[in-house]
C-alpha cells in the first residue's frame, strides 16, 4: 500500500477519517502498520514529520482522530451482538511508537554543514519555537531559542 499523501487532504478526508480529523494530519494508517508490523522507530518517524513531539503528544493530545474512526461505524457489534466496537486508540499507538523506539538520532536530520548567514532568535521554548528551530537548522539558519526559564 503506498503511503498517504499528506499535501492532498481532501483525498484522504474521503478515506481516511482519521487522518482528515489529525489537526496535523498525521498519516494514521501508515504509522498504524508499522507499529503491528513491530517497527516502532519507523512508526515513530513518520509521526515526527508531521508533530514535532510524537511522544509528549501520544500523551497530552485531546485525540480528535479517533472519534473520527470508522471503525466504530463499520463494526458496530461484535460477532455475538453485544457490545458496540472502540474506535482504535491511535493516540496510544503514537505514544507506543515514542516508548518503544530504538535511538533515532542518526534518523533525525542534521545541522546544515554550510550555515547560509542568517540567523534566528525564537522567543519562547515552547512547542512552535522548538518546532521552527528543528526546521531551519537543516536548512543553515544559526537558531537561537531565549527563554525566560534557565532550565
């Protein structure tokens, strides 16, 4: 099965409720297979690219995607008839991916050999700060993140 296509969200709002209800638009099936598959650094990686903290998210997130599960819609019963089916609980497989992962780093781009000169201050070491910062670094921008905690 090919991956998801991420830049086309009307598509996969078609078929892949999920996904579509992902502020982030993560590629829920993919990273699902990977994880049943036991490739968890895997699974891991494809979350990151599109959340820069898989593991604190797999935590803290307020999990609009599974109500958005068709799996509840689709198998409304179990075999005997007695009970209604669980949305799958995609928001723990993200954290089971975090938790379960081997070392990334060497998965993880790295700093831009030649720096291209310019250089960014972000205010704050919050999750849009760090997440700026992870992307300009690879591509020569000098990030400095200023927060007021001196942690």
């Amino acid at each position: 099965m090919k991956p998801t296509d991420i830049s086309a969200p009307d598509y996969f709002h078609k078929v892949v409720d999920c996904q579509w209800a992902c502020p982030a638009h993560t590629p829920v099936p993919e990273y699902i297979r990977l994880i049943a598959a036991g490739r968890y650094s895997e699974a891991y990686m494809v979350n990151w690219v599109s959340n820069v903290f898989p593991g604190i998210l797999g935590r803290t997130c307020d999990r609009p995607c599974e109500p958005a599960c068709r799996r509840s819609r689709v198998e409304d019963e179990t075999p005997d008839g007695r009970e209604r089916r669980e949305p799958v609980a995609i928001c723990r497989l993200k954290r089971v991916a975090a938790d379960y992962k081997e070392d990334i780093r060497h998965l993880l781009p790295q700093p831009a050999a030649q720096k291209n000169g310019r250089r960014i201050a972000c205010i704050g070491a919050g999750p849009a700060s760090l997440t700026a910062a992870r992307d300009l670094a690879p591509l020569g921008y000098q990030v400095v993140v200023y927060d007021g905690d001196r942690r």
